[in-house]
C-alpha cells in the first residue's frame, strides 16, 4: 500500500508553494510519499527534513533505502515505532505539514491527528490518506476527518478511479463500502 502519484503530486506541490520545511509522516510504509516530500524539500532549496514514522522496521528499511537510490538520505530522519509514543514525545508546533496515513483504525487515527493538530504549527497543513467511505463497523480516517471540517477532492483520471472500484469489489466490501467515491482518497485540513 502507498498513496496514489496524484496524491503525492499534490503534496509535493504543496511543501513547494508554502515553503514548507518541516514534514511529518505518520505511517512511513515503503516510503513513497516520504520520497516525494523529500524532494520537495531538495527542489525547494531548503534545509528541510521529512520525520518518518512506521511501527514495522521491515518498512523503515524499505524505504530507507528507497531514499538512499535517489540520494535523499539528508532530507530524512527515520523513526521505527508506535506513533502514539513517538508523536507524544515531539515539541509542539514543530512542524509545518503532516500526513497521517498509519493505522488506519478510527481510534488510532484520531490518536494521531489529535496529536499532529498540537505537533503542526500555524499556517501549517495536516493531510488525511485513504479518506475512503467504510462500513459503519469499521470507521476510520474519514471519520476522524469529516469530525473537523469539510471534504477536499482532487480529481483523478478514468483509469485511476476505475482501478480503485475493482480493487475495492475484489475485497467484496470487507474495509471499503460499494458505494466509496474513488476520488475521496485524501483530506487536506489547514490549521489557522
């Protein structure tokens, strides 16, 4: 599982054009979206660092050495553990944008934003991934997300959004309604 190109497009865009140099990421897994903030970072001209987080060190290594092929390695600081330990022990308002695509449980999931919205500091952004409707027995981050504001959608091709629909219906609803909007995958929230 990673985000989508157009996903981390929209964020590397983003960390650009708000000049953005301190990056959290919440849910490292093999490091796509890590890699994309990264050289955001690089093709901005800052001295930025991208924090990443993943409870699986099978994931850190991963990508780890995903940023080491693209020469990143400076932009990165790698964090293996839980994030309700980790987020806990950073300074407030010590980052100007995080992405929460960890755990995707409804209780962890707010867990982690609760302590993102104390971590992201003024004029900073949080990002939601897979905001995606769920059964009702299984609520996660587009609960937590409809919780605190309303719904960004970026529009993504055909192809794309027809890929995600089969996907989902493969897994015959089991983390994904039938009636999910493919284009409802991230929420972008603005802290003011």
């Amino acid at each position: 599982g990673s985000i989508k190109v157009c996903e981390a497009q929209a964020i590397y865009s983003l960390i650009k054009d708000k000049q953005y140099e301190s990056i959290l990421d919440v849910g490292t897994g093999p490091g796509f979206s890590c890699l994309y903030m990264a050289k955001a970072l690089k093709d901005s001209g800052v001295s930025g660092k991208v924090t990443t987080i993943d409870i699986k060190t099978e994931f850190t290594e991963k990508a780890r050495s995903l940023i080491r092929k693209f020469g990143l390695e400076e932009y990165v600081e790698f964090i293996s553990g839980d994030s309700t330990d980790v987020l806990g022990a950073l300074p407030p308002e010590s980052f100007d944008l995080t992405i929460i695509d960890g755990q995707h449980k409804y209780d962890q999931c707010k867990k982690d934003f609760v302590q993102a919205d104390r971590l992201v500091s003024s004029g900073g952004c949080i990002v939601f991934d897979d905001i995606y409707l769920r059964p009702e027995h299984n609520p996660g981050p587009r609960n937590v997300f409809q919780e605190i504001d309303e719904i960004f959608q970026y529009m993504e091709d055909m192809s794309e959004i027809a890929r995600m629909k089969e996907k989902w219906n493969l897994r015959h609803g089991s983390f994904v309604l039938k009636d999910s909007n493919p284009k409802e995958v991230m929420g972008f929230f603005f802290k003011k």
